[in-house]
C-alpha cells in the first residue's frame, strides 16, 4: 500500500487523548514521527509520517502491545502535536551522555562539543578504569541517549553498534574539527530525528552538512511512485514520498542558517555510500539506525572492511525501546 493509499488525517483540529498519546515513548515518537490518536479493541490508530515503515511498525506493535492502523499525516502537524501532548510536563526529559575515553582523547573532546550543542549532561569515565562492555551496561541501565566510545584498533564498529541500546558516537583515531558533517538519509523518519541532533551541531561548531541520498539500482516492488519517475530523478521531484522527504530535510538545514549539500548516488547502497566516504574530506559520519539496525550493519561492515572508520568519526543514531 502506498502512502496515497493510507487514509489521511490533519491534526490542525484534532482533539487528542494525551492519555493514548503518550502510551508511545516521547523518544520513540519523535524519533518515528508517530502519534496514536484512538483506539478500539485492540487495534490503535496511529498517525505517521511515514505509514509504510514496516520496521517502524513492528516496533509501534511491540510497544503498544496492540495491532496498528496506520494513517498518514504531514510530519510539520504530527511534530507540533507532540509538542503540545508533552508541553504540560514540568521539564523535558533531558539527554544524557555517557562518555568513555581518556581525559585529553578525541572521543572525550567530540562528546563534550555534541553534548554542549544539545545542552545535555555528560558523564565521562575513566577508560584506564573501565571497559567497553561496562560503558554500555551503565549506558542502558543509566537511560543515557548517547554512548561516546574510544574505539581502539580491532574494534568492531558493527558489533558495538548492534550491541548498544543507545546512539553511539564512535571515535578511532585523531580528533578533527567537526566542519563537514555527512548524514546519509535513510528516506523516513529518523531523518528527522538525525537532523534533531546534527543541526543544533552544526550550528555550534559552524559545520556544513552534506545529505546523501542513495537509490538502489533495483527498486523495490513497493517503492512509491516508480511507475512514474525511475532512478535519481524521484529524489528530485516532490511528486513522491522519496522526493518530498529528501526535500524536506534539505528545507530543515536551509532553515536552520546551515550551509547544506545534496548528494545523490545510484547501486549497491553500502558500496555507494563507502564510496561518499572515501572521496569525502568528512568530518563526522552520521546515520540513523531502524530498530534492529540490519541496514546500518552492513554499512558499517562495508567501511571496516575499507578501514573507513579510521580517523572519520561516526555517529549512529538508534531508538531507545524500553
């Protein structure tokens, strides 16, 4: 089913259950651009930006405890929706960082700049003192939203990333400034939740962000709009929900006051987008992750095994799901 499919519902006038609302995690909301607006039997109405999701609406299910109907709605309506279910709570949940590295390391120096932009409090510890399995024991258990992580050679960077239950800033080798960020897009919702972090960044450490935007050589049977437009010229058109999304974000960085770049790539993603890495003079690699984070795994395996990760710092970005 496509999006024009969906059935669809405005939020402008909508009287919301901040009850039901707030059944779904304020993370896992904001970060999937969903928002459950009624509920019968056990099957919950939830609104979504990007209603296709099938990953996301595995995730909604676990969550919920309760099948989903999904139901489109413009992501500019579901995020002041959000804001207004939680504007009544006293504080918003603060972001915490947890930080392992040395005291003068690269890691330490990056997780406190990206702490400062999110106005979040940082934890560091000691690496002499402890170790990576006990960083992200404290991380899941302390609620953290990012783990920052020193990585040492014959690290696996893939390893850490499915392992962790938070984001992860991950650090190999000498710290450099963060001027040139790469956010590779992922064509959903956690997009948006990636430009939540990169922009406040970028906007402290004056950093221009480039979007890759890769299109499998082969699209999918559900693609939406490939009978009408073929290859990279869907990312170019707002005809469709590649295009307008990709589009979207380019409007957030422009709004943002950020230098901003698209680029766009055809075949095999991991490849394509290992290629962007290696031809790039990037500063930070940035990447949202689904639940389970296949996808990112093989990119992440696709630049160890080019030794990509070396002195390029990069920054997965993953659910908390309870």
């Amino acid at each position: 089913m496509t999006r024009a499919q969906h059935s669809r519902l405005s939020l402008r006038d909508f009287a919301l259950d901040k009850a039901l609302c707030r059944r779904l995690p304020r993370g896992l909301a904001t970060y999937y651009l969903a928002l459950p607006v009624a509920i019968e039997d056990n099957t919950i109405s939830v609104v979504m930006a990007h209603p296709d999701d099938r990953r996301a609406l595995g995730v909604l299910r676990s969550v919920l405890h309760a099948s989903i109907a999904p139901i489109y709605g413009s992501a500019e309506e579901i995020r002041s929706a959000l804001d207004a279910v939680w504007r009544d709570e006293e504080t918003r949940d603060s972001q915490l960082v947890l930080c392992l590295g040395s005291a003068a390391g690269s890691g330490t120096k990056m997780a406190g700049i990206l702490a400062e932009s999110l106005s979040a409090q940082v934890t560091f510890l000691d690496a002499n003192l402890n170790n990576i399995e006990t960083a992200l024991t404290v991380a899941r258990e302390g609620k953290y939203n990012l783990t920052a992580l020193e990585v040492a050679d014959g690290q696996s960077i893939a390893r850490l990333a499915r392992d962790s239950s938070t984001s992860l800033l991950l650090v190999q080798g000498n710290h450099t400034p963060m001027k040139k960020i790469l956010l590779v897009l992922r064509g959903h919702s956690p997009d948006d939740s990636a430009l939540n972090w990169l922009i406040p960044l970028g906007q402290t450490v004056e950093a221009s962000i480039t979007l890759l935007a890769v299109m499998p050589s082969i699209l999918p049977a559900y693609a939406h709009g490939a009978e009408k437009l073929q290859g990279l010229a869907m990312l170019l058109s707002n005809d469709n929900e590649a295009g307008d999304h990709v589009l979207d974000c380019v409007r957030r960085v422009r709004d943002a006051g950020l230098e901003g770049f698209l680029k766009l790539r055809q075949g095999i993603l991991e490849a394509e987008i290992a290629d962007e890495v290696a031809g790039g003079d990037y500063d930070l690699i940035a990447i949202a992750a689904e639940a389970h984070g296949e996808f990112v795994q093989q990119v992440l395996l696709e630049l160890e095994s080019r030794k990509l990760h070396e002195g390029r710092p990069i920054l997965v970005l993953k659910p908390r799901i309870p």
